[in-house]
C-alpha cells in the first residue's frame, strides 16, 4: 500500500476544506457563546444525572492530544460506561449519575489510537462498522469509498485482527449498514438485505451484535419501517447522530420505542466548543427525546 496516498493527520483534512470562513464564523460564534457560558456558571450544569452519548470518526495522531485532554476533563464530574451499559441504564431507569458512553462510526484505522487513549480512562467505546470497508487495503478501492460514501480524502480502515484486538481490551462492536449507504435513499426490501448482510458478517467474525447505527445520523437519513426492522431483528438499540442526550425518570422503557441521539466530537476542536455542545444538551434534557421523533414517527 502506497502510505503516502492514505491522510494520517487531520490538519490534512483541515487544509483540503473548502469554506475557511465560514469556519472561522463558526468558530468566533462558539467563542462568544463559549464565553457566555462561562460567566453564567453554565459549565455546573454538565454535573446533572444524564446518559450522554458521544461519538467520533476518528481521533488522528494530531488530534490524540486534545482527545485525552478532553478525557481528562469529562473524567472528573462523570461517569464513563459501555454503550450496552448506558442503554440498560435509561431503559431501567437508573440514571442516578452524569453518564457518558462513547462510539466511533466508520472504522477508521486511527481509531487504534482513540481506543488507547479511552483505555487510559478506563472507558470503553462501541465501534460502529461497515464489514465491506474493514480489512480493504487496496488504494484503488479505499479512495472511491471514502470518497462516495465518507464524503472524506483517503484513510486507512481496521482490519479484522484490529476489530478482534478491541473486543479483547473491552469495547464493543456495532453494526453501521454493509456498505455505508443512506437508508433512506433504499428500498425498505434493499435496506433490510444491507443489515442483514452486514448482521451476519458482523455476527460471524465478533459474536452477537446488539447495536445499529444508520449512516449520516440526521433524521431525514432514516426511516420508521427501518427503525422498527432493526428493533425487531432483536438488536438492543438504534441510534443517530443528531445531537442530545438522556434522561428517565418514568420508570421502564420499551426498548422497541426508544430512538437514541449522540452528539459528536471532534477532538481538534477547542475544549470551550465541545463543552457548549454538551451544555446545549443538558438545557435542553427532556423525556420525549428518548422516542422516535415527529418526522419519523
């Protein structure tokens, strides 16, 4: 493999991007809102019992740094648990602490980093597959993925020994569809072949997989009829990528009714921006997150 061709930094990532200013807005508008935060005390609010699931895409070798620095900081007024645990958690209703389980799409192969980093913290992540991607070596083939469906320059993805090497240390394995298509854009016939293809590899090479994550996350990229497939196939829970987090208090949950939100991270971001994100979700807690939502309900 040409290793010159695959990216190993995120600020390669940074300088391929196009709208500079528009991330530079971005960024002076979460400092502002950053501040904010700061001198209303906001950042005591993070101490509130929840299930807030984070996730990732990759951590790159210069992202490792502020990555344990963000683990550094959320270790000292949370509690880091297994995703199997935190869905267990909100479906019995024990949320009593500030819960935070982490998850990673895609199986990028830096994710070796993420899980050493996590290790250090004790805290364990479920790592959201797409079986046609993981052990691909060719380059041919690696840039055309990541291309059409990551949306992202060339990356290195997991091997199987590395997928076999992260159940080992803890961490768990989630189905993200064979091939990284958006569901909505299939048929409900060509989206249950896709997960079911994707199930059994996944079940072959890992053992039973409990947990899904539809690709591209927002609620417009998913649809009711695959939710309700997913849940009926016996997994444990569905989730997205649109941001919020988890709170009970109403006794059991159908497991069957619950539509989980994550909120991701990216660990080259400052602190103060990812602490808004978190803050965000905890103003705006509320039990009816915990189902599907109108759109898709």
């Amino acid at each position: 493999m040409k290793d010159n061709v695959l990216i190993d930094t995120y600020a390669q990532i940074k300088d391929g991007q196009q709208g500079q200013l528009r991330s530079k807005v971005r960024s002076s508008v979460l400092d502002v809102l950053s501040l904010k935060h700061h001198f209303f005390g906001d950042e005591e609010k993070l101490k509130k019992p929840r299930v807030q699931f984070l996730y990732f895409h990759h951590i790159f070798k210069d992202e490792l740094e502020n990555f344990e620095i963000l683990l550094e900081y959320l270790s000292k007024d949370h509690v880091f648990i297994s995703h199997s645990e935190a869905v267990d958690r909100l479906l019995t209703d024990r949320v009593d602490k500030p819960y935070i389980a982490w998850s990673s799409d895609d199986g990028i192969q830096n994710n070796m980093l993420a899980a050493k980093a996590l290790n250090k913290f004790g805290a364990s992540c479920c790592f959201y597959v797409n079986p046609a991607s993981i052990g691909l070596t060719d380059v041919e083939k690696i840039k055309h993925f990541c291309k059409e469906k990551l949306e992202m320059p060339p990356v290195a993805f997991l091997s199987w020994k590395e997928v076999e090497l992260l159940q080992s240390q803890g961490h768990e394995i989630g189905n993200h569809t064979f091939k990284h298509d958006m569901v909505s854009q299939l048929t409900q016939d060509q989206f249950e072949e896709d997960f079911l293809k994707a199930d059994t590899i996944l079940t072959q090479k890992c053992g039973p997989i409990k947990h899904f994550a539809y690709t591209y996350g927002r609620f417009e990229n998913f649809t009711k009829p695959a939710f309700e497939f997913v849940m009926d196939s016996g997994y444990e829970s569905c989730i997205s990528a649109s941001r919020g987090c988890h709170i009970n208090g109403q006794g059991m949950l159908d497991k069957n009714k619950v539509f989980l939100r994550r909120d991701q991270i990216i660990a080259d971001w400052k602190l103060s921006h990812i602490k808004h994100f978190l803050i965000k979700g905890v103003q705006e807690l509320d039990y009816n997150t915990n189902f599907l939502p109108k759109s898709l309900a």
